[in-house]
C-alpha cells in the first residue's frame, strides 16, 4: 500500500490558460510529473477527484473529498485544492480522526515557470510524513493549522488568521 494519497480536485495548480485575457480551463492534473521531476522515493498514489476551480466547489463537493480521504486506506493524505476556498474545505475535513491531511494549492498555475506550485506541493508531502494527525494547509513556505489560517486576498499570500 502507498505511504500517502494524493487527492486532486484542481484549482490554479492545473489551470490552463489559452489568452491573454485569462481564459482559462482546469486541465489534467500535473501533480505525478511534479513527484517525478522531483524524484520522489516515497510511494504515494494519486487519485483525481474534480478538476474545479474552488469558487466552483460546493457542499457536496467538499463532502465527496472528505469521505474519499476518510476512507482511504493511507494515513497520510496531500490534496491539491483552489486557494480561494481551501478554508471552507479544510473545516470539512476537520472531523476526520487519525489521519494527517494537508491542503495545498499554488497562486500560479504549475505550467508557468516561476509557479509556486512545486514549492508548495513539496512542502505538502513533508508535512504529511511529519505533522502530528489534524488538518493543515501548505502555503507560502509555512505550515499552518488549516483552522489557524486565511487567505490574505491584498497580499496574495496566507496569514495567521
């Protein structure tokens, strides 16, 4: 069995975009040829759940990602998620006992050269190998308890909340 499940659900980390104005589309997820590039050892398995933006996912959404990670047989879960909502499901998470479940995202789409998207997912998958059970969030080089954090929308960045 795999060490950690990766979940995708989509967001900027596999946006497309075909113009200049932004149009944009949700495509296949890049999350294995990250691992890869990166040489990860660690046996993982991904599992695609959604490609939505994250102002697109809804109650049921969350609840179709809270019980795929609740019935995984990995402890260990990463989910690749929209920054703009990662909040809203992280606290659909927070009831799921005994695993450690990491949300991240990236502020620019992982197929543009300076993306936050590799930084961010390696920092995910550490933290789901070291941090105690609960629900937290990767984002700008820190780690933060997903109930603990907020996205600062000036800023473009997460804060303590």
């Amino acid at each position: 069995m795999p060490d950690i499940l990766v979940l995708t659900t989509g967001g900027t980390i596999d946006k497309l975009y075909f113009d200049a104005l932004s149009e944009y589309q949700i495509g296949d997820s890049v999350v294995d040829r990250l691992l890869a590039t990166a040489r990860v050892s660690k046996p993982f398995r991904v599992q695609g759940l959604m490609r939505k933006d994250s102002l697109e996912l809804d109650d049921a959404d969350r609840s179709t990602i809270a019980r795929a990670a609740a019935e995984a047989p990995e402890r260990q879960i990463v989910i690749t998620h929209g920054t703009d909502t990662m909040t809203e499901t992280a606290k659909a998470l927070a009831g799921i006992a005994g695993k450690t479940i990491v949300l991240v995202g990236a502020l620019a789409p992982a197929r543009f050269a300076d993306s936050d998207a590799t930084f961010n997912l390696g920092m995910a998958f550490a933290t789901a190998q070291i941090a105690p059970a609960g629900v937290w969030i990767a984002m700008n080089g820190t780690i933060f308890p997903a109930d603990k954090v907020r996205k600062d929308r000036a800023a473009n960045a997460f804060v303590p909340a």
